[in-house]
C-alpha cells in the first residue's frame, strides 16, 4: 500500500510537472537571435548621439545644445528642437533618452522625431562611440629591425634582423620607414608603438624611403621570442585528441613511493572506466584523467598518452626550488628530457603533444606562485621545440588525486585560471562550481563552467534576445552538448548571460547543489552570479546551496532583484528571468522577457 502510494504520488508529480510545461520551448525550439558581431575596439561601448537635453516648463524634451561634429549635428538637429521620440519611442525625460541610447552600439542608426517650429521633422543618425581606446596586442607583434632617431623625417633603418618579416619583405638597413599600417612616424614615436595593437601574424603595410623615392612593402609580422611580458598567449585547444607523456623525477634525497608504480599513474591518467575503486595507497578514486575529459566534453576530446618510469636527477630537490635561480629552474625541465631522451631513446617523445612532470615527493614545503614546485602549466624550449607543460607532486606517502592534474591540463587546452587570486584583492573567482577555479576534493574534480566549454567547442548554447517573451526548459548540461542558453545582454555579444543547469552527477557529483547556475561574461571575465546575493569575494564560497536558482533568496533574476541583471556595462538589453523552478525529472524552468510587478 505504501509502495503504491509512493506511485501514485510520484505518478501525480510527474502529470502536473507535464502540464505546466506545456507550451515550454527546449534548446531545440526557443526562438533564437543572432550576435550583431564587431571588430571594432569599441565594442561593449553605447552609442554616443551628442546632444544635451532640458525639459521645459510643459515637461517637453528641448535640445538645448549639439557637440560640434557629433552625429546629432550631421543629421540636422539644432539647439531648440523639441525632442518627441527616438526609435518611434516616446521620451518624457533625459534618463528615458540615455535608456534608450544605452542599449544601442556605435554604428547603430538611430531616427529622432523633432518638432521645429511648426514642422514635424525625422532625422536619422548614425551612431558614434563615446570614445576609441587603443588597445595592446596579447602577445608583442615585431618586424625584426632596430631603428636610430625617430625624427619628422621618419625613422631610420639602423639594422636588420635576418630571416625576420622585415627582412622577409625587402626592407634594407638606411631605409627611411615614414608610414606603418597608415599611421604616419613622426618625432616622439616609435615603431614599436604603432606597432602596439598588432598581433603576430597581421600583414601591415610599411612606406619607407629608399633614395628618395617612396616605396611601399607588406610585412607580415611576427612573435617577440624575447618578450618576457606576460603569459603566454591562450591557444585553445580544437583538436579530438592530445598525447600526453607522463614522467616521473626523483632525486638523490627524495625517492617516489615504492608502492605506487608507473604503470599506476599510466592508470591514473589514460584508464577508460576501469579507474573507479581505490588507488595504489588506498584512496578512493571516482575515473582517470582521460575519464574526466571524456565526459565533460562528450567523447570529443580524448586523452591518450604514456607513462614513463622514473628519473633521477643529479642535484638534491631543494637545489631546483624557487631559492634557486632561474637558470637552475630551467635545468630541472631540461635535465629530465635529456636525461629520457638519452634513456629512452631521441625518438621518445615522437608525436607527443605535449608534458607532465611528476616530481617525486609531496608537494614542496613553502613554494610561492610562479615558482617550478608551484603546481603550474609553462613551456620549455628543448633541442629547437617548444614544448607545453604542466607540473605537479607525486603526493608523498598518498598518491595524488587526479584533481589538480585535470586543472593543470585544462591550462594545456588553453583555459585560464578562475580562482581568487591573492595578488588581485577583491578577486572573486568562481569556487567550486569550475575546475578552473577551486576543485572539489578527494579526486573528483567537478566539471568547466558553460564558458569554458563553449571556448572549446565542446557545448553550443542557443542565443537568446531577452526582449522576446517565451518560456523556457532546460535539461542538465551533463552529458550534453547543447543543453545551455546565451542570453545577450548587449546585442553585439560583449556582454552576455549563460544559463546551465548543473546536477550531482558523474564527475559533477561532489557540486555542493544543483539548479541553474547564471554566468555573466563580459570579454573574457566570467562572474558567477549567486542566487543568495552575497556580493564580492565570499560569494562563491558561502551559502553554498543558495548558489544555484532558484533558492530561498530568489526564484527570479532581473533589474531589479539582488543580484541584478543590469548590464555592468552601461544600459545592454532588460533581462528578466522569472518563474525559476526546479522539476522531478531534473530539469529547470524559467519564464525569459515577463517582468512580474
């Protein structure tokens, strides 16, 4: 009679969960929009009319003045004109005008209704951006030659480095370069500066003088080995495969554990579904690396790779640690290749992409960020090749879990780093609901956050206008690819929301809850937005089953609720995200565009 009730009861939920979502759209059905994609520098920016506005004692919008070659002044609007509407929408005031502005990008046409006089006037102008910054290149773009004084002459070719784009292209040392990429050289400058906002591999048109004539060359410009500015630029990482070798380190004074072979790590890493008891020194473990990364992408990136056995260096461990210099640091990473190539043979690490360092030991006491014991991903340049790396510990008397090594790889497919960082004060990062910000313990690491999925390719949201009005559903992104909604909140994608509802499931299975987890991106910075409301950087950490929507906090997310929906961006798009509610069956519901009272 129980079971039967329970049945019946379950029965019951089910029917009346079907028919509240009659009429619900899927990822499949919603209507979608298209991203109003831009190169220029200033996308994310509103569009700039330029005039000033004052209502008069009838409450009338006057213009009052217009900026001097602004586009309200190419379209004809004069100091006097009664503003009545712009885009057919009526205006009372000047924040109803910067509303309507604020959710517009530069190039967007914009028609004003003016009264002037007696005539009832329709101007149309083309919108401009409020400003134009300059931006730098992510990695130093060069051509390959050192210059003299830069004079209003131009810039005097004082040498040139072989095999370089300069050299490439025809330019010769006494050349006189006067124009690069249309920008003029003049005293003050540099060629490196206007060289700034390039990227290696643009072609750029160089105008020198060469005996008095002018002559014109395309340099297709190439990377600064020698830049020391920063990270390395991102490359994701498309491809359905990556080869991973696997090698070990020890040293004099410290030896891996016995206990735990390689033919253990080769396990730990390269396993499929056979990894799921307990490791070498007894720990549970929940699927190898390869596992991991099979299921977060949906079988379409594979690990493969192998373990090599291990080696031992020639100097103590703490003579390679950060007290070291750099060149000593360096010697760990070469010394372990030669010392395998020689072992193993030149052709060990043939058709490998790229390699892990397992250093023998726990991890080193007292290391600082940016150190070699640091758990970190880098490149090391060995007999002429670049080679990507991660490092990590081998964990002492306990195996290590495989959770820092998946974070470590996800660096090696080119996603950054989402946690707090120390250095960055007020940083929030993204807790435990990214494994590029803070893992979940005990070698379950949980799964990438939607953008860093959608950066690889691995899961295609559905574009969403948040101005169209239509109820939605949505299926837990485990095991999908689709299972995820992108809501612009500016039209030219500079700022958006993505919407994933994620479960305790698989390697998700230690989230601390489940529901919709709402991501705002702007560029590449990806904030969580917590359902509790707690704002900074305890808000991913605390309240931890008030994250996901819908909670006790809230069951909606618009303008008006905390957090809010407006754009950090200056005016965007309304997005109102209502009705939130979870189902028996797992998935979340949500009502997109109905603003409730």
């Amino acid at each position: 009679m129980k079971t039967a009730l329970c049945l019946l009861l379950v029965s019951g939920a089910l029917a009346v969960w079907a028919a509240d979502l009659a009429g619900y759209r899927t990822v499949t059905t919603a209507s979608t929009a298209t991203i109003s994609r831009t190169n220029s520098p200033v996308a994310g920016q509103s569009g700039f009319l330029g005039i000033h506005v004052a209502p008069d004692a009838r409450g009338r919008l006057i213009v009052s003045e217009v900026a001097e070659n602004s586009p309200a002044a190419r379209a004809d609007a004069r100091a006097g004109d009664i503003l009545l509407k712009l885009d057919q929408q009526p205006l009372t005031s000047a924040d109803a005008l910067r509303e309507v502005l604020q959710r517009k990008a530069p190039g967007d046409f914009a028609r004003l209704a003016v009264q002037r006089g007696r005539k009832s006037l329709d101007l149309l102008a083309t919108l401009a951006a409020t400003s134009r910054p300059r931006k730098i290149g992510a990695q130093r773009a060069v051509m390959g030659i050192r210059t003299g004084e830069v004079t209003d002459e131009g810039a005097p070719v004082s040498s040139i480095t072989s095999g370089m784009p300069a050299d490439k292209a025809g330019l010769k040392t006494g050349d006189m370069i006067v124009k690069v990429a249309a920008a003029t050289v003049a005293a003050g400058q540099s060629v490196s500066d206007l060289l700034a906002d390039k990227s290696p591999g643009e072609t750029v048109t160089v105008v020198i003088r060469r005996k008095g004539e002018a002559q014109e060359f395309q340099v297709t410009l190439a990377a600064d080995s020698s830049s020391t500015t920063g990270e390395e630029p991102r490359v994701l990482w498309k491809k359905p495969g990556y080869k991973l070798a696997i090698i070990g380190v020890e040293f004099p004074d410290t030896r891996h554990n016995s206990a735990v072979s390689m033919g253990e790590w080769e396990q730990a890493m390269f396993s499929t579904g056979t990894y799921t008891k307990t490791n070498a020194t007894g720990q549970t473990v929940y699927g190898s690396l390869r596992d991991y990364y099979l299921e977060q992408s949906c079988g379409q990136l594979r690990v493969e790779g192998r373990a090599f056995d291990w080696l031992e260096l020639g100097r103590k461990r703490g003579d390679y640690s950060q007290a070291a210099s750099t060149t000593a640091k360096t010697a760990f990473l070469t010394e372990a290749l030669d010392a395998l190539l020689k072992r193993d043979g030149a052709d060990a690490l043939k058709d490998f992409d790229g390699v892990a360092f397992i250093y023998a030991g726990d991890r080193y006491p007292n290391v600082n960020r940016g150190s070699l014991f640091w758990p970190h991903r880098g490149s090391v340049t060995h007999k002429g090749r670049r080679w990507p790396y991660f490092i990590c510990a081998e964990g002492g008397r306990r195996m290590g879990n495989i959770s820092v090594y998946c974070h470590e790889f996800g660096h090696m497919i080119g996603m950054p780093d989402f946690y707090a960082r120390p250095e960055n004060p007020g940083s929030e990062g993204l807790g435990n609901w990214c494994a590029m910000s803070n893992q979940t313990p005990y070698g379950r690491p949980q799964h990438f956050g939607a953008w860093c999925k959608e950066q690889l390719g691995w899961l295609k949201p559905a574009v969403l206008d948040p101005t169209v009005k239509q109820k939605l559903v949505l299926a837990p992104v485990e095991g999908s690819t689709n299972e995820c909604f992108k809501v612009l909140i500016r039209p030219d994608g500079s700022e958006y929301l993505l919407l994933e509802n994620r479960r305790k499931t698989g390697f998700d299975g230690s989230l601390p809850d489940e529901g919709l987890l709402i991501w705002r991106v702007i560029g590449n910075r990806v904030i969580l937005e917590e359902s509790h409301g707690v704002d900074g950087p305890s808000g991913p950490r605390i309240f931890l089953t008030d994250v996901p929507y819908p909670s006790a906090a809230n069951d909606a997310y618009t303008p008006f609720t905390t957090p809010s929906s407006r754009s950090l961006l200056g005016g965007g798009l309304p997005v109102h995200l209502t009705n939130i509610r979870q189902h028996p069956d797992g998935r979340v519901s949500f009502h997109l565009g109905y603003e409730y009272q």
